[in-house]
C-alpha cells in the first residue's frame, strides 16, 4: 500500500471518528435529560456500540460530561455546558 493510500484511509478513519462523536453528541442534546441506550444510538447511527462508546470517550475527551448508567444508556450530566 502506498503512502498515499495509508493517509487517506487514516483521513476517512477520523472524519468518520468525528462525525459519530458529533451524531452522538446531537442526539444527546436533543434529549436533556433522558437516557439513551447504547444499542440505541448505534442502531440510529449506523454503528458498533464499541463505536459509541468511542464516541463517548471522546466527547468526555472534548470536555462534555455524559451520566453512564447500566441498563439505562447515556445522557448528558446536568452539569454539562
């Protein structure tokens, strides 16, 4: 594989990165308060629940403060901006 190739794939490996972090963190905030199941925002998406949580991880990386509750899903804290 050339150089070439190798940049673009890792190029598309972090647009698609950012934009599930930014699907997530849309639909997080169109639902204050209320607790969203990983399946579920996999299942919106499009995605691996290992891709959400990798999502998670990087907006809890961007400063965003997400309540993760067993059996419930994810919402975002009270305390969040």
């Amino acid at each position: 594989m050339t150089i070439l190739i190798r940049q673009f794939i890792l190029s598309v490996k972090v647009v698609i990165s950012l934009s599930i972090k930014e699907s997530i963190a849309e639909l997080l905030e169109e639902n204050p308060g209320e607790y969203i199941s990983g399946s579920q925002i996999a299942l919106n998406l499009g995605v691996t629940r290992a891709a959400v949580w990798k999502g998670i991880q990087a907006l809890e990386a961007d400063g965003y403060r997400v309540d993760a509750s067993p059996n419930r899903g994810y919402r975002l804290s009270d305390e969040s901006d």
